[in-house]
C-alpha cells in the first residue's frame, strides 16, 4: 500500500491506492480492516477539505422530461417606458446606460427645447397660462362689483382651463426620469437625437420578476398540462438551475402569442423571481419536468464521471474507502441522471468531489525506488 500525494491548485490530496502485489495478499489498514484490490482511500480530513459528501439512494420520484430551448424575457408586470416630456434635443444622463440600476424619480435624461427651431413650445404655453390666470385675477373683483358681466369672467376661466390643458409642468422641467426603480434594459435613442413628446428613452425593468418562453413542439401538445416546472441551463453556463427553486411557475399564454409562435410549436412560459444569474435577452436549454408517477434510482450529473465511452461513480465500501461502479445511464432532467443498472437501494454514493475520488483512483504510479516484490 503506498501513499499517493497530489497537488490540486495550492493544497494536497493524500489518497491511498490498494494494489496487487506479487503474493496476492491482503492490505491491512491502519485500524486493520482488510482492503481489496482497487479500493480508494481518502483520509477523513482530505474527505473534509475538498467537500466529499455523500448520499444513500433509493427509489424515487422522476419526472418525464422535454428536452427545448427558450429565451428569458421581462416580464411586462415588472417592466416600464421612459418617455420624453416634450420635443427637443436629448442628452442621456451622465450615470445613464444599459444595465444601470436606478430608483424611481432617477433622471434618465434633459431636454433642450430652445434648441429647436421655432422655439420651446411648452415656454409658451406656460407664459399662456400665466396670462390666462391674470386675467381670471384681475377679472374677479370686477365680477364682484359687477362692473363686468357673468358671462365676460367665464370667458376668462374657460381660456386659463384651456391654457392648463396644453401645458405640462413636466415637459416644463424638461427632465425625463423614471416611473420605477429596476434595471435599464434598453435605451432607444442617444445624446444629440432629436425627440418628439411621448418618445421612448429607455426600458426599465424590475429586476424581481423574469420570464421565460420556450417554443414546444407541436408533436407535445397533449402533454402542455402535464408540464409541471423546468431546470434551465443559460447558454453561457455549465450549470443547471431550478426554477422551482426560485419560485418558478407555469403561466398562461394569450392568443397574441400563439399567433406569434412560429409555424409547428406553442409558446410556454415560465415566471420566476430573479436571482442576479440570469437577465433579460438570455438563451438556454431547458429540461420541462412533466408529471409522473415513475420511480427509480437517480444520481446528481456530478456524481457521474466519464471514462472512455462509459460512465462511473464511486460508491462508499468502508469508513474511508470507496470504489468505482459502472452504471448504465437513462434520462436526465438537468440536475438529476437516472440510473437504470449497476446501483441498488442503499448505496451510498459520492455526489460532490467524485472528481476529486477519480485523481485518487489514478493516480496508481509506484514511487521510483519501491518494488512490489517480498
């Protein structure tokens, strides 16, 4: 029995490998348990550094699964349109771009109307009012000692009316900021465009709520009410993620989407609450997990290692010791593998670190100078 040390990134591995030797004879362990031939021991505080951890399987619920592929999106609950207030040339705040988080009341943009030809019109229309107001002031007492008519006061009110109508005091400020606090998703226009009044500038998006669409074949379509949640995988990641971890839910689409599916497939959607990992404009893969009542024996995808064309795991044979066993591999849901051969209820099996077991199980060099003859 020799000790193999590894160096994995700046901290030790120390693994023991058990080989045959020329007698054929058994190892003995420290505490003097007999080991077998291709047995991995990892001491208990190497198990402990690299995060082995270990779980009995059984029998259990598995989900049919669609394999498709879909979008995140916003959704239009959490979603809100900066407008321009008014015409004139646009300057974008300095602090102001794509992905910016900002509060409710935030400028999101100025407005220069003088530099408009023919004037600030909202200039205007606010000095109307003031003269209109004035006017209604300097008629009122003249009412009161009816030294002017009924009918000359209400003329005066009726323009001051007409005046307020066609002014905005928020035009006036010349400011466009935003109804929401979220994140900026788009900015449809940039500094130095000219803009009428009621322009989109900016998309922002609550980042609480997403939403994500896949496209489910045609062929499927009896099984829509079987869909039950989804695992996805964003296209720039290796990892999978439940949406019912994040409180993901089917949600109804309306008949405006399903004219706009493409020929052959029907839009499904999922709400979620988001989490940081994943933005509106992502791709992924998607695994929808249909309602079953389907037992077997299922794996974490990291548990599994490949070698060659087969798959593995390494399953517990003794306080520290562990051995690989090939399995037979069936459907996957993103995050759990089914095993349909070489695992039985009450295995216990390595799920996170089994890379860490598989440098142990090869690393089975001799060191120069040793010998395995007695």
């Amino acid at each position: 029995m020799y000790p193999i040390i590894y160096h994995v990134g700046t901290m030790l591995l120390a693994a023991t490998i058990i080989f045959s030797c020329s007698d054929s004879h058994n190892q003995e362990s420290k505490n003097g348990s007999a080991k077998h031939e291709g047995e991995i021991v990892i001491e208990p505080d190497d198990a402990q550094k690299f995060g082995l951890m270990t779980e009995t399987v059984g029998q259990q619920d598995f989900n049919d699964v669609i394999k498709v592929s879909g979008r995140i999106m916003n959704s239009s609950a959490g979603e809100a349109t900066v407008v321009a207030p008014g015409p004139g040339i646009i300057r974008i705040a300095g602090n102001i771009n794509v992905g910016s988080e900002v509060s409710r009341g935030t400028r999101i943009a100025t407005l220069s109307p003088e530099s408009v030809s023919g004037g600030n019109p909202n200039a205007a229309a606010r000095a109307a009012v003031n003269a209109a107001k004035s006017e209604v002031d300097r008629l009122k007492p003249l009412l009161d000692e009816k030294i002017v008519t009924r009918r000359e006061y209400d003329a005066a009110v009726a323009a001051y009316q007409s005046a307020l109508a066609s002014y905005s005091p928020a035009a006036s400020s010349n400011l466009a900021v935003s109804p929401i606090s979220g994140i900026i998703t788009s900015l449809a226009v940039k500094t130095g465009d000219y803009v009428e009044a009621g322009t989109p500038i900016a998309t922002i998006s609550r980042s609480s709520t997403l939403l994500l669409r896949v496209d489910l074949p045609e062929k499927y379509r009896s099984r829509i009410a079987d869909i039950e949640n989804a695992n996805i995988r964003p296209s720039y990641s290796d990892r999978w993620i439940s949406l019912d971890s994040l409180g993901g839910k089917k949600a109804a689409a309306n008949a405006a989407d399903a004219i706009a599916a493409e020929a052959g497939y029907i839009p499904v959607y999922f709400s979620f609450v988001s989490d940081g990992r994943m933005a509106a404009g992502d791709f992924a893969d998607v695994c929808l997990l249909l309602s079953s009542e389907k037992k077997t024996i299922a794996v974490p995808d990291e548990a599994i290692v490949e070698q060659i064309g087969n798959y593995f795991v390494y399953v517990k044979s003794g306080d520290h010791s562990y051995e690989k066993r090939r399995i037979e591999k069936g459907e996957s849901n993103g995050t759990l593998t089914q095993v349909t051969s070489g695992l039985a209820d009450g295995d216990i099996v390595v799920t996170k670190g089994a890379t860490m077991v598989r440098l142990a199980e090869t690393a089975n060099a001799i060191p120069e100078g040793h010998s395995h003859n007695h």
